[in-house]
C-alpha cells in the first residue's frame, strides 16, 4: 500500500507518495493558496493527481503549522491563520472520501526520523527544529505523541531554564509571554543576541564564518547560544529522558553543536552524566512530507 504524506507550509504545500518501505515514488510542489477552501480543493486536486500515477489508491497524512485540538477538532495556533478554526480533518476526509490524519509539523519531523531516520531504532525520540523559530515534537514507538491538548513537544514556549539575571524580561514571545526558550535558541534569537552584544553579521551562516576565524563576537554569542541550548534540552532530559535528540532546521547543519552540547548537558542533567545522543536529522526539508505519511504507520497496523 501506498502512503501520502503532505507538508502543508505557510508558502509552499509538498506531496511525497513512499511505497511501504519508504521509498518515495512520486514528489510534487505547489505554492500554498491564502484561503482554507482554495487550500482544501489543492490537496484534493494533488491527492488525485498522484493516485492516477499509482494506479490505485493511498492512505493521506498532512502536517500543518499548527495543531489540531483535541478539545474542538478544529485547527489552532497556525501560522498559516487561514486554517485556524477549521476542522480539516473531517472536512477533507468528506472531500477525500477516506479517513486523513494530521499532526503539527514538528511531530511529523520527529515520525519520520523515528521510523527511518536518525532515530530509526529509538523508542521516545525528540525532535527539536532550530530554523527562524523553534520547534519540538515527541515520538513514541513511532507514533506521534499529540497529548490531550494537542500541545505535546511544545517545549520551545517554556521559559528558558536556569536563567542568569540578565536573560530576565530580555524578549517577548508572539505566543503572549516573555523570554521563552523559542526567543533565545532560534535561529532568529541566536541573531538578535548577538547584535544585541555588538556584532554585526547579517546571518547565522556569516556569524558562524566569522567565530572560525576567531571573532570575539561571534565566539561569545555562540557560547551563550550552546549554554542556553543545553540548558533547555537538559529540561527536556529530566522530564522525558527521551532515547534520542534529532536536530532539524537550519541551525543543525552547524557540526559543532555535536561536540559542545554533550559536553555541556551533564552540567545541567540531574545526577550531572548524561548519555543521551543528540544527532541530525537523516531527512532534512523531506522530514516533513514523509513522517506525514508515515502518521498511518510504518507496518500498516495503525
Ligand atoms: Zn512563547
């Protein structure tokens, strides 16, 4: 059986169609339309372009920026706003004529990687996206953890932990609250410290070029960056004490974080060790379409 899995993004909308061991045999990209019927009517249209490729038809999985409540069935907290208070899933599944699911983006990222990707293997993976925001979602055997609010892995929106007396009241966050963790290790809040403390370069990239030629900027703002960082995921360790860290995003393809982090979580690990191997992600920008469609499972029994 085949299995589609759709990223549904704030700009672009993208389909992969796997076969049951994962191997994609159909891709399509399409600009993501400003209103939830045109949205609807281009999943559908997509959905039936790829079935008359195969020849027969898929199981549907779709990964929102936002999330589905469980409480109202409608969608909340998207930053494609145009799907806020929509209950997607029943409404496609009438369009679509089979049952659909969906889960919030970074869940799909942390499925897909958990079936077959960096954390294949894994029982409880935790996959942290570190891009111009930050995200985090919860695996467990495969399976999306969702949570009663539908807010599992919402990590990102807790204040930053162990903060020293100048990360006080530094920013606010656009989910109503201040200094949240989202604000300090985002690519986005990576950035704003580092200008804040005098630095210059326009980019991560630029900052991260200029701490291997040894500016003090970039190497002090980087320091704060890795400290904060492991701060936060040393919370994540004590309550969940996932298996696995898979890093996605922009910000995972800076390799030293490899070596400073693990170096840096026993110091905020309680019982100070830590063995928890924090990895990159094995799928990149495709993790999303693919632990879409893996939401309908891997070995078809869910
Ligand atoms: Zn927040």
């Amino acid at each position: 059986m085949y299995r589609i899995g759709i990223d549904l993004g704030g700009t672009k909308i993208a389909l992969v169609a796997m076969d049951a061991s994962g191997t994609e045999v159909f891709r399509k990209q399409t600009p993501t339309p400003f209103t939830y019927g045109e949205t609807l009517a281009i999943i559908v249209e997509l959905v039936n372009e790829t079935e008359a490729f195969l020849g027969q038809q898929a199981s549907v999985g779709i990964g929102i920026p936002g999330i589905l409540s469980p409480i109202t069935q409608r969608v909340k907290n998207a930053n494609a706003t145009w799907l806020n208070g929509h209950p997607m899933d029943s409404d496609l599944a009438k369009l679509l004529q089979r049952p659909v699911r969906i889960a919030n983006d970074a869940n799909c990222f942390a499925v897909s990687e958990a079936v077959d990707g960096a954390g294949a293997g894994k029982h409880l993976v935790f996959g942290v996206i570190l891009g111009t925001g930050c995200g985090a979602g919860v695996a467990i055997a495969q399976q999306v953890h969702q949570g009663g609010n539908g807010i599992g892995g919402e990590w990102g929106h807790n204040p930053l932990p162990w903060m020293r007396a100048d990360e006080f009241n530094t920013t606010d966050c656009f989910c109503g609250n201040r200094d949240c963790i989202e604000t300090f290790v985002s690519g986005t809040g990576f950035l704003r410290d580092y200008h804040q403390a005098g630095g210059d370069a326009a980019s991560v990239p630029e900052l991260m070029q200029l701490m291997s030629e040894g500016d003090p900027f970039a190497t002090a703002a980087f320091a704060r960056f890795i400290d904060r960082l492991a701060r936060a995921l040393a919370h994540v360790i004590n309550t969940l004490d996932p298996d696995v860290l898979v890093l996605g995003g922009g910000l995972s393809n800076i390799d030293t974080i490899y070596q400073r982090l693990p170096l840096l979580l026993p110091q905020y690990v309680l019982g100070r060790e830590c063995a928890t191997p924090v990895v990159k992600n094995r799928h990149g920008a495709a993790s999303g379409m693919r632990g879409a469609a893996w939401l309908w499972g891997p070995d078809g029994l869910y």
